[in-house]
C-alpha cells in the first residue's frame, strides 16, 4: 500500500513530504515526473548552451540576466520578441569576444588603461558615495514633504554659532518663558510681534514674517531642523522648542494642504497710464471692448499681439512663463485668484484688476505632478546647495573617521605653529606647502595612508574661516585638522567602495571594459578607418550617389541675449533694410550685440528650424528660445540637390569604412575564438515568469 504524501515542483527542485496527508506517495512521484519533464526547458536555463566561445558556455541564465539589465527587468525583457533576443545575443558575443581579445592582447594590464581607470575611480568614487549616502536621501524626503505646505509661524530667539554655554543658557530661559506665556493663553501673533527677535516679525512691510506669520512654505524653502518641526506639529498646536543654526524657535501651525499643479497661462493686459477717473475708465472700455470680441470668438493670441501692454508676454500671444506656481507670494493676488478660479483649458477670465494694471487671462495647460524619478536632478540641484547637504557630508565624514585608524602628529604642529599669531595661521601654512622640505615630513595616518604637511598645509591654505580663530595659532591649525581629516577619511571610505558595495563593483567593471572595448576598437577600426585616405577616396568614388545633398531650406539666423536688440534688428529689416545692410550695422554698432548665421535644413527635424519651414521667402518667426539663446528665424528660399564633395562627406565615408572594418574584425576573433551560436534556443527565454 503506498504511503501518503505531497510534493512540490519549484524551479527544477521536487520535494517530497509526508507532513500533511494528501495524496498516494505513488501518484505524487507520477505528478513530479510530468511537472519536471514539462518544465525542464524552462527550470533547467543554467544548462541551455545559447553560445559557445572557445569552448565556454554561454547559457541562457547567462543571456536572460544580460539582457534583463539592458531593458530594465526580466518583467519588461519577457515582453521582447525572439529576433530582439536573437539580435541582443550576436551584439553581445560580439562584445565578449573582444573582451577576450583584450585580454590576450594585454589591454587590461596596460599602464595607460590602468591610469585612466584609477583617475576614474578618485573622480567618481567620492560623488557616488555621496550621492548614494547623503543626496538621494534627501531627495527622497524633499520629494515627499513637497506634496504638502505648511502654513506656520514662529517666534525666535537668536543664538550664534559658538555661543558661549552663558548665552545659551539665557536664550534658553527667554524661549522657554515664551512658550510658557503661549500655554497660558497669549495670542502668538502678539507675542511674536513683541518679543521675535526674527526682524520681519515687526515689520508691516515684511511679505513674510510679519507677527511671525512665515504664510505656506513648503520642504527646502526653511533649515531642516525647522521644516522637520513644522512638517511634524500637528495643525492648531505649537511646537517643542527647535534649535536651528539662527537660534531657538516655537512654531505655530496653522494648516497643512496638498501641493497644487502649477498653472499655465495667457494674459491680455491694459495699464493704468493716467490717475484720473476720466482716463481709468477709457481703459476700462478698452478692456471691454477686447472681452467683448473674445467673446464673439476672436483669436486670444491676436488680440494679446496688438493690444496687451506686457510687451514681454505680447509677442507670444500673451503666454507668461513659466508656470504659476500656487503658493508663489510674488503673485499680485488679484491674478493668482483669477488665475487659479480657472477650471477648463481655454477658459477666460472676467477681467480683473491688478495692482499692474486690467487684465483677461486664459488658462492653456495645467502642469500633472512628476514621479520621484523625473524630478531627482531638479531636486539634487536643490539639496546641493541646502545646508543641510553640508551638515549631512560632514556628518557622513565624522563617522566614516570611526572606521580607520588615525593619528596625527601634533607635536610638529605645535612646535611648527609656536611664535605665529593666531590670524596669521592660514598663511603662515600656505608658505610652508611652498617649501619643499613639507614633502617629507608625515603629519596625519589614517588606516594604511600617509599624508604629509606639504599635503595638509597645501588643504588647509585654502580653506574658508567659518568659526572665527581658536586662542591660539595650534589650537586654529586644529580646526584644519578636523576638515582635513574629514576630507581623507571621505576619500579613503569611497576609494574602498568596490569592496562593499555591489553597485559602484559593477560600474568600475563596465568602465573598465568599456575602456578597453574602445582601445581594441581605437586600434582596429577607427584609427584605421581614419588614416587610410586613398582607402576613404575609392570607397568615395565608387559609391558617389550614396553621397547626395537633398534639397535644403536656407533659413538665416539672429541670435541675441537680449530681446529689445532683436526687436530692433528684425524692426529695421521690415523696414526694407537688406541682409548686407544688417551686417553692416552690427560691425560698426556694439550696441547691436548681435550673431548672423546662415542654417541649411533638408525638412523636419524635431528642432527649432522646423518652426521657419512653413513661410515664405522673407517671412520670419517670432523671438524663440534655443539652447539659451533668443533668436528669430528667416526663410531665404531653398538650395537645390547636389553631389556632396568629398570633403563634405568625408564623415560619412568614414563611418561606412567603420562598418567594414568592424565586421571583419568580428569575423576574425569569431574564427579565431570557435564561436558558436544557438539563437533557436532562446525561445524559451523567460518563460519562468
């Protein structure tokens, strides 16, 4: 009779067990057996041979992990077609083959690969563990707290840096009666007013920070210490006393919202010139005049064109860029409310009142929220110059010093350091790293590297006085210490990444490899390519009709940083001035800050240019922005087809010799290194999944 049991088929491992009774131990053995003979294609990958070189195995486990980190995952690889499978397993051999040329050849030893490698590392290692320790961190958490504003204010009491332990204890007494008179009733508007040492708390004029009312802010806009506090106080109640670098605060908070999309729009708009009755109600008819046409359907970016006195907004059909932000205070509020009542794309505006002027505005687009990862860089760029990224660095530099060994040689730098004057430290250092005698003389150990005072002194003449000056010139030189051992220690724990972190391992092997992948294709192919002329003319020669202009738009270009210049200069050819008259004017005028350019374009191509293609001979656009320059553009006519010379297609050539070359070379090292491939077999490639 057979025993009972169940069994378990996971990617090729069956296991029996006879801990729950389910069913026939017999019938279970039965089962396993078909489930491994239907899935031994897929649960057996590490043994499925795709490519063989020099007798190596290139298995499909080997493939699907490659190709997975080409697409992103095995979840977006498992999506690809056969032939992309086939097509990604000829393009890698390809590359494992020169890989093992390289490595033949003696590429991976050379002392300039090797160099360049180790310059890379120094360079990299260092912005990697920071970004990796300190800036996405905080991205992340920019990111997450910019969802919401904060609408607080606070009282603070203000306390240096270095202050005595006397002054911070009398600050500490004035903070804390403070926020005692705060728990037995007194309004903190009134408080702030009175006892704030923020100046704008008693200022009428403060747009923010009257009666410590700071309005809605949202992360990166307050010191961490702060916005921490302010995003973790609950809405109605004050905070804990909060130390910042500026001193002691309480906070008020007194609400909290969801961030809101920025709002794209257009504006018409009419100045009030005059400040009598008469004159403000001409404007108004005018005013009403222009809604009342928009209303009967006239085009919005017309009327903005020749009537809206925002001269900067006018030539684009009255757009204002860039977007508007919703808590930005710099907004007259008259138009961020109308702005911001705006529901439907298109919709207009009553008109409204300003503090500039009348206005109608239309609503064009409103901005969706971005995803963390299309927002890193901009919110990097923001960390980096918060000071929180500097306290974070330090603070990663302070404990990466608890990791190594360190002494320093204070003895030398006291008796170095003896008769100087306290002010006179900096330097005095700086004529020490000029003597060469520094070179030799060991200053700081820290695991098994050695820095000399040459080195120290050479860092420490170039540092920044933040703290003011120690009693005496020893007890200054020790705050250089601290930063120089800051640095090393940094240093020394990034040079040590490859050894503990996964990531940075792989990216110093694919730099590594790619370096030598561009030596082994430097020597074969484009070197060759390049230095062989007569090779490049008979290729020329013989394949002329590949090597064609097609017709071409002639679209002549002004460029300028300032868009009063190009006004003018556009201004002055629509008066009849001719192309050579311009150029003339711009060589005897510096006023006219101006660069002429003649572009060919052969069509459409995703640019700039593609905004002149659709006029006429003699039409321009209007001012357009690219590649931070301001520019309009003519068209000039057409060049017809031609040849293209041998010069002008030199490149051209080049690249089809390139082709060549490459893939004799690829014929080359697969004869010489047996390559075999099975492409056939890649049909079942993640089929797991």
């Amino acid at each position: 009779m057979d025993s009972w049991g169940t069994v378990t088929v996971n990617r090729g491992v069956i296991d029996f067990s006879s801990k729950s009774l389910s069913i026939p131990m017999k019938t279970a053995r039965r089962i396993a057996l078909i489930a491994a003979m239907l899935s031994a294609p897929i649960a057996f990958a590490q043994d499925i041979v795709v490519a063989e070189i020099d007798g190596e195995a290139f298995t499909l486990a080997d493939f699907e992990r490659e190709y997975a980190k080409t697409v992103g995952s095995a979840e977006v690889a498992s999506q690809d077609s056969l032939p992309e499978y086939t097509d990604f397993l000829r393009r890698y051999v390809n590359f494992l083959i020169k890989l093992k040329e390289a490595e033949g050849a003696g590429y991976f030893e050379d002392p300039g690969i090797q160099s360049e490698i180790n310059e890379y590392r120094s360079s990299f290692a260092k912005p990697y563990l920071i970004d990796n320790e300190i800036v996405t961190p905080i991205v992340e958490d920019l990111y997450e707290k910019r969802k919401h504003f904060v609408h607080a204010s606070h009282i603070m009491i203000v306390l240096p840096q270095g202050a005595s332990p006397a002054d911070t204890l009398r600050a500490w007494d004035r903070i804390t009666a403070l926020r005692d008179s705060l728990a037995q009733g007194v309004n903190f508007g009134d408080l702030a007013y009175r006892q704030s040492e923020d100046r704008t708390a008693s200022s009428e004029n403060s747009k923010r920070g009257f009666r410590g009312d700071l309005g809605p802010f949202s992360a990166g806009e307050m010191i961490k210490p702060f916005e921490d506090a302010a995003y973790g106080t609950p809405v109605g109640e004050i905070s804990d006393v909060v130390r910042s670098a500026y001193g002691y605060h309480l906070i008020k908070v007194h609400g909290r919202e969801d961030a809101k999309p920025g709002y794209h729009v257009s504006h018409i708009m009419l100045r009030f010139l005059e400040e009598t009755p008469s004159d403000s109600a001409k404007v108004r008819a005018r005013m009403d005049s222009l809604k009342a046409l928009l209303d009967e359907g006239a085009s919005f970016d017309d009327l903005a064109r020749a009537h809206s006195e925002d001269r900067g907004s006018a030539r684009s059909g009255g757009s204002l860029q860039p977007a508007i932000s919703y808590h930005d205070p710099n907004w007259d509020k008259s138009f961020h409310d109308a702005a911001f009542a705006l529901e439907e794309i298109g919709q207009m505006s009553d008109v409204i009142e300003s503090q500039y002027g009348l206005h109608i505005i239309r609503l064009d687009q409103v901005d969706s929220f971005r995803t963390l990862d299309e927002m890193y860089d901009e919110l990097a760029n923001m960390a980096r110059a918060l000071p929180r990224m500097r306290e974070a660095e330090t603070a990663l530099a302070r404990s990466s010093r608890e990791l190594y060994t360190i002494s320093v040689d204070t003895l030398l730098l006291s008796r170095l350091l003896g008769g100087i004057q306290r002010d006179s430290v900096q330097q005095y250092l700086g004529e020490l790293a000029a003597i060469d005698s520094a070179e030799a003389m060991p200053l700081v150990t820290l695991a098994d590297s050695s820095y000399t005072l040459k080195q120290f002194a050479n860092f420490a003449a170039q540092q920044t006085n933040t703290v003011g000056y120690g009693p005496t010139a020893f007890t200054q030189s020790l705050i250089y210490v601290d930063a120089f051992l800051n640095d090393k220690a940094l240093a020394y724990r990034a040079f040590e990444l490859e050894k503990s972190d996964t990531g940075f391992r792989e990216i110093m092997q694919n730099f590594e490899e790619g370096l030598t992948i561009f030596k082994i294709m430097e020597d074969s192919v484009w070197n060759a390519s390049s230095a062989d002329t007569l090779r490049l003319l008979n290729h020329f020669n013989a394949n002329i009709e590949r090597y064609q202009w097609p017709e071409r738009y002639r679209l002549l270009e002004i460029s300028g940083a300032a868009d009063s210049v190009l006004i003018e200069a556009v201004d002055w050819l629509d008066e009849g001035r001719t192309w050579a008259d311009l150029v003339e004017k711009i060589a005897s005028d510096s006023t006219w800050n101006l660069q002429l350019d003649t572009v060919l374009v052969p069509g459409l191509t995703n640019s700039v240019y593609d905004r002149a293609l659709n006029l006429s001979t003699g039409e321009h656009t209007s001012i357009v922005s690219a590649h931070n320059r301001r520019l309009v553009l003519f068209m000039d006519g057409s060049e017809p087809p031609r040849p293209k010379t041998f010069e002008e297609a030199r490149t051209e050539v080049m690249a089809d010799i390139q082709i060549v070359l490459e893939q004799n070379l690829h014929m080359r090292l697969r004869s010489k290194y047996r390559v075999k491939t099975f492409p056939d077999r890649l049909a079942t490639a993640y089929q797991r999944l």
